[in-house]
C-alpha cells in the first residue's frame, strides 16, 4: 500500500525478504503511535564499507537509498524527514562516504525534498522505470 502510494517501484513480497536477509541492508520504519500499523519505510543498502589500506590512506564507504515511501494520509508530518535524518546519521557515522538515490523525474516534490538534505543531481537515466514508464534522475550527497 505504501509503496502504490508513493509510486514506488514495485516490489514482490519476496523482493523485500531478499532485500532485509541481506547483511549489508537496513529497513526502517515508522508506525503510528495510536494504531501501531506501518505508515512508512526506507530501504539502504550499504554498497562498500570504510577501509583503511595498507598504506594508511582510508578507501569512504559507498551506500545506496533503495526505497523511501510514507502513506499519503500521513505525508507532511515529518516522516519522511525523520526516516531520511535516521539512515543519514546512522551512515555519517561511518565517517566519509557517498550515498546514492534514483528518483521518478516526474516526481519533482521528491526531488525538491532530498535537494534539501543536500543531494545533487549527477545523472539521468532514460526509461528506466516501469508502470508508468519514466526516467531515472541520479541525485548523490557526499558526507
């Protein structure tokens, strides 16, 4: 449900247990108060981890934001920001790193909402989404 409301890629039940039986990926989620039901969720997956090298210098981890939904009857209350403040901070203290998104380009009050958090837009991918067809815009945050 959240992720039709959010025009999500579509993902299979299985598709989000492979994704969460993944040591390097981590879900979030935020549930109502009252209720207790889900009201939304992110997905990162974190590509390459911080390495010191031989010769001291250090190689920055490298984490990918897979998916960021919230039910419309609970969008502009904070959770998306709260869900996004979370998996930055818990990804800051790694130390220097990069973290990636792709996003619907037809989605612009998504994109205004991570340009806030300082991502930038660093690429474009033609059709690359389905149901409905759009194309992908690459934004990135180096930390």
């Amino acid at each position: 449900m959240i992720e039709t409301e959010s025009g999500l890629s579509r993902w299979t039940e299985d598709d989000y247990r492979s994704e969460a039986s993944r040591e390097i990926s981590t879900f979030f989620v935020a549930k109502d108060s009252e209720s207790r039901s889900l009201t939304g969720f992110i997905i990162v997956r974190l590509i390459t981890t911080p390495r010191t090298l031989p010769d001291e210098s250090t190689v920055p981890f490298e984490a990918e934001i897979l998916n960021i939904g919230v039910l419309a009857s609970f969008r502009h209350r904070g959770i998306g920001r709260a869900l996004l403040d979370e998996v930055l901070s818990q990804l800051r203290s790694l130390g220097r790193g990069t973290i990636h998104l792709e996003v619907r380009a037809r989605n612009r009050s998504a994109i205004r909402f991570y340009d806030r958090f300082g991502f930038e837009i660093t690429g474009f991918r033609p059709a690359f989404y389905r149901e409905p067809a759009d194309d992908a815009v690459l934004m990135t945050l180096h930390v």
